[in-house]
C-alpha cells in the first residue's frame, strides 16, 4: 500500500462525491469549509469529559486540564441549540442520532416498558425494533397504526391504541417521512395515560430548526432529538432539546460512563459553526427545501417517472419516494440496480426508493434549476451515461446559506 492511500483517496473522494456528482440521498448533506475545518483542527487531538452543567451556571470538574476552551465551546453550541430549537435545554453531546436515542429511550424508561413507534416497513427506524434497542435496554417494542394511503400515522386510532395499552414511551418520527403529523390527539392521548411522547427528528431537523414542517415541542413532544447531518448540514453527529428541567437532568445522568465518554470536541465546535449558519439562514434554507422536493417531485411526474402521493403535493419535507414496483415495470430493474445504474451517471440516489432535496438546496438549487435536473435525471434512468452533463450542472452552483 502507497504510503499516501488515505491521502489520495480523500482527494478521490472530494472529485468525485463534491466536484463531479449531484448529491440525492435524504441522509447526507453538506457542511460549510468553517465547519469541515473545525473537524480537522486541534479540537480533534482532545480527550476529556463532558462537562455536567447546572443551571446556575456552575459545573463539575473533571479529571483533565486544558479544557478552559473545549468548555466554554460546549456551552456556546448548547446555547445556540436551544435559541434555534426554542427550547429551555439542549445537549450536544450524542455521538449520532442513534446516540441521542438510546439516551432519550434510557432516560424515559425501566426494564420491561413497552415503548411503541412508527414500523420499518411504513418508513420507521429499523432501531426502534424489538431486535434493536428495546432488546438492549429490555423493553417491549410496539408500533403505532399507520395510514398507507396518505403515508402518515393513522391519529385517532393510534391514540386510542395508547390510551389503552398505556405505553411507557411514544417515539414520533420516521427514516422515511413525506408529511407533518397531527400531534394533537397524540399529545392528549399520551397525557391521559402516563405516556412521555418524543419525537425523533433525524430526517427533518434542519426543517424543525428553520420552522417548517412542524414544531415538535410546541406541538406536545416532551423531548426532540435526532441527527445533525441529513436536513440539518452540520458534521454528523447527535444533539437533544426539551423544555422539560426533569428531562434534562435524567438525560445528563445517563451521559458519561453510561452512554457516552468523550463527545469528539472537534464535532461539537463543528455543530457549534452549524447552529450559527442555521440561527441566520435557516427559515429561507428550510422553505427552499421544501419547494425544491415539491417541484423535483413535479418535474419527475411530469416526465412518467413514478414519484407518489401527487395528490398529497409530493412531499411536505426533503424526501420524495419512487413507486420501487412502477419503477421496475418501467425500466426494468429493481431498486438496487436502479441506484447502481444512477450512480453511473454520478447522480447519488440511495436504494431504498427515497430521494431527497437538502444537498441540492444546500448548493442554492432553486424551482427553476429544477426541470433541467429532472431530464439528466431522466436520460440516466433510461441508461444514458450523462455523467459530463451532471459535472457541468454541477459546476454552476456554489454553497449557500453560509457564513462569508
């Protein structure tokens, strides 16, 4: 092996995934170079505890010096998490969404709870499964009733399944999620019966911190969490928001030596760099997502591609999702080979039938520049390689909404 590998394949990687393609997948988005630098700076060479901040402003030591700054990093990312989430407390200390979800579940929780979300196959979290978390933390796994036709959870039988089976825990949220829920019977259900309602925001974070979508805390949820590398474009990464003081504390008791140690400080002064871009471009980010899968989802329709819920208006977040069974009696292939035949052409789907608009939106494709994706996205679903023409799409946009 060459001694400069890792070296040249980062380079490879940077042609191709940043200069070369256009970037699809509702999982990944794209951080500002002040962000990336944070990642690579000293930041990355510090080890030590996470601080237990208290409310007066006070908190412990821990057994490492040289921390004075890594500290009042950690404090200044909180602050602007809870100024962007409007919430009363934040914790950027989760290593990933699924971190922030083991700790949430952890802290809302005891042995042999029944905790109830949103299946995998309508579009939940695989981790949310009875062989995943529930199994670790011994608790029984439920799912809520779900609505096919309109791709959201089925409300007024959902919250009468929680008003009778009274479940410790009720998760919100989804992998694939097109449409906001109606929270309300929700929130009422889950009063009358004892039950802490969350919500998972993984996919739609960016969204909730710009005000679109809907407004999980406000709308009843007890506790938001979730990724901050999908629709939200910081590093990867997890973080926590509540209004709720009791919350709060339980979350910060199950953190160090439970389910986490050292949080990678070159992560959250990344996320810090993060919440500061979306505190000043999140709302117009956020709308301009939201249009751009609309019309993406217009333009595909429009051109016989199979995108679903056209009468739903396609999406009301940053995914779209392909009819998989059209799509092979259109073009003859599944959803892997489909996405490996895409890939071709540098345009990055993923193959779970989801497209997602957040990247594009990232490097400032607005409607307009819309319809000429939808034919290159077209002419390589048919198998013309249409690589050069994605390299010069791609070459006219530059990031937007970040700092100068």
């Amino acid at each position: 092996m060459k001694n400069t590998y890792f070296l040249d394949s980062m380079r490879a990687q940077e042609k191709w995934r940043v200069e070369d393609s256009i970037n699809l997948l509702p999982s990944e988005n794209m951080t500002s170079p002040q962000a990336r630098a944070l990642l690579s700076s000293d930041f990355v060479n510090r080890y030590t505890l996470p601080i237990n901040a208290e409310y007066a402003g006070e908190f412990l030591e821990n057994s490492y010096r040289g921390t004075r700054i890594t500290t009042d990093v950690e404090l200044k990312a909180e602050e602007l998490a809870r100024e962007v989430f409007k919430s009363k407390f934040a914790c950027v200390q989760p290593l990933s969404g699924h971190i922030a979800a083991m700790i949430t579940i952890i802290s809302t929780t005891k042995k042999n709870d029944l905790m109830c979300a949103i299946a995998s196959e309508n579009g939940g979290y695989d981790g949310y499964g009875p062989a995943y978390i529930p199994d670790i933390f011994g608790l029984r796994a439920g799912t809520l009733p779900f609505d096919a036709d309109n791709f959201n959870l089925d409300t007024q039988v959902a919250a009468d399944q929680i008003r009778k089976q009274k479940p410790r825990l009720v998760i919100l949220g989804a992998s694939l999620i097109l449409f906001p829920y109606d929270m309300a019977p929700i929130r009422e259900a889950c009063s009358r019966s004892g039950t802490t309602l969350v919500y998972d925001g993984s996919h739609v974070l960016g969204l909730i911190a710009g005000g679109e979508f809907q407004k999980p805390l406000k709308e009843g949820a007890e506790i938001l969490y979730g990724s901050t590398h999908k629709s939200f474009f910081g590093p990867q990464g997890g973080l926590i928001v509540t209004n709720s003081k009791e919350h709060d504390a339980a979350i910060r008791k199950n953190l160090t030596w439970r389910i986490v140690d050292n949080v990678h400080w070159n992560r959250v002064a990344s996320l810090g760099q993060a919440l500061l871009e979306m505190k000043r471009f999140g709302p117009q980010y956020a709308k301009q997502v939201i249009r751009n899968s609309q019309r993406l989802g217009r333009e595909l329709k429009d051109r016989g591609f199979p995108i679903m819920f056209e009468d739903l208006g396609f999406s009301r977040s940053h995914q779209l999702l392909m009819d998989v069974k059209e799509l092979k009696a259109i073009y003859g292939l599944g959803i892997n080979d489909f996405s490996i035949r895409m890939e071709k052409s540098n345009l990055i789907i993923d193959s779970g039938g989801r497209l997602g608009t957040a990247e594009i939106t990232r490097l400032g494709f607005k409607e307009k520049d819309l319809p000429a994706l939808a034919d290159l996205f077209i002419e390589a679903a048919k198998g013309k390689n249409v690589k050069s023409q994605v390299k010069a799409m791609r070459d006219r946009f530059d990031m937007a909404f970040r700092l100068r």
